[in-house]
C-alpha cells in the first residue's frame, strides 16, 4: 500500500510540473530555443528510439558508466577495507589518495585522454575516478565503526582475523557501504556524461552537445530526461539489493522504535 502511495504522489507531482510547464511556455510566449515544449521532448524521444537514434548513445553511456562504476566502488572497497585494517596501509596509501581527490577530474580529463584514447576506455577511467572516493570514505568509515565489544568477544573464542572481518565487520559496515554505493550510481553518470562532453561522438553527453550547438533544446532535454530515468532505475537497484542483503538493519530499526 506503501507503494502505491508513493507512486501515486510521484505521478501527481510530475503532472503537476509538467501543466506547469507546458501553460508557462504558452503564457510567457518561450522560444523554442530557450525552452521547448512538453510535447515538443516527447515527440523527440519517440523519434529517437523509435527511430533508433537514440539508442547507440544511450548503450554507449550506460556501457561507460556500468564499468566506470563496478571498478571504482570495487577497487575501493578493497583498498578501503585494507586500509580500515591495517595501519601501516594507511599510512602508505592514504596520503596519495586524499592527492587524488584534490585534483578536479575536469582538470585530469586531457592527461586521461592522453593515456587511454578517445574511447570508452578513458569514459571509464573517468568514471572510475569520480565514483572511488566516496565509496572509499563510506568504506572505511563503516569497518572503523564496529562495535569493538563484538570484535572482542570473537578475539575470545580465538576467532581469526578474517573470521572476524566477514562475520562481524562486514555486516556491521553494510548499511554505510550501501550508502556509499548509492551516492557513487548518481556520480558515476556525472562523470559518463562530463568525459563525453570532453572527447566523445558518442554517448548522451555527446548528444547533448551536438544538439546545444543547433539550439535544439528538445533533443537536449530528451537527452537529460534519458539520464534521469537511468539514475532513478540505478538508484533503485541498489535500494533493493540493499533491502534483500542487509536485513538486519531494518530489524534493528523496527526494533529501535519499539
């Protein structure tokens, strides 16, 4: 019932917008130009995946993203969870990263391109980049936060160091990794999109600006509503992966209430 609920308000309020938008446009007498039509964006996005036009683009920035952010959260939550363990790890890496993340990835994008050409490879180096660090910090962050009673009650029934790590931190840092995982699927399409704008003929950022070069803001804003749908569809995997593997968090949280 929930659901419906919320489905049904989120259809409310997007009617809502778009009578708004659509009589502003009428009222205020808009160009084209500056700001097209509901009707004037629908009609581009049949035309662009009925048509097919769409589609080799929208593959192209889902394929980028996709890869750009299994090998940024993956490789940090391996580096994060042996920095959260070992001191000395810390000690080495943590300097570098925290360099890393200073530097703008606008500002990194021409060495990237340099390096990895203007394919998808250096899409997914950019991506990978920009989805790393805050999964790194939400990794760290929740191994550190372990109730160190539980850490010790498994050190005094001589549980290992990896028993311990799967059984006990794991678990503990599951809902923040989560987190982590969630905010980097909304960063990863930021960085798809910033790369193509760079060197791409390919991609929705691309598409993007080939059309603002032609003042077609349909095309453009068809374009942006094709982002948005899969930000929403990532973000809401993730959600429900989430709500599937750590369900303890929402037993404790029911249980915290009562």
């Amino acid at each position: 019932m929930e659901r419906v609920r919320s489905a049904a308000t989120a259809l409310l309020s997007a009617t809502v917008i778009i009578a708004i938008w659509h009589y502003a446009i009428i009222w205020f007498h808009v160009p084209n130009y500056l700001m097209p039509a509901p009707g004037a964006v629908v009609e581009a996005l049949k035309r662009g995946y009925i048509a097919g036009e769409f589609w080799k683009h929208l593959v192209f920035t889902l394929k980028s993203t996709l890869l750009g952010y299994v090998t940024g959260c993956g490789s940090a939550l391996l580096i994060g969870a042996a920095l959260a363990e070992w001191p000395a790890v810390e000690r080495l890496v943590m300097p570098y990263i925290v360099a890393l993340q200073s530097m703008p990835k606008v500002a990194l994008a021409p060495l990237i391109i340099v390096w990895f050409g203007f394919g998808l490879e250096s899409k997914i180096v950019m991506v990978a980049l920009i989805c790393f660090f805050p999964m790194f910090v939400n990794t760290v962050a929740g191994l550190r936060q372990t109730d160190p009673t539980l850490i010790e009650m498994m050190r005094a029934y001589s549980g290992s160091r990896w028993r311990t790590f799967v059984r006990i931190k794991v678990p503990a840092a599951a809902g923040t990794i989560f987190a982590g995982l969630q905010i980097a699927v909304v960063l990863s399409l930021i960085g798809a999109i910033v790369a193509e704008f760079i060197s791409s003929t390919e991609g929705l950022g691309y598409l993007i600006s080939a059309a603002s070069t032609t003042l077609d803001t349909s095309v453009m804003f068809a374009a942006l509503f094709s982002l948005a749908a899969l930000g929403i569809t990532g973000s809401a995997v993730v959600r429900s992966v989430h709500r599937k593997l750590v369900f303890w968090g929402k037993s404790a949280s029911a249980a915290a209430k009562e």
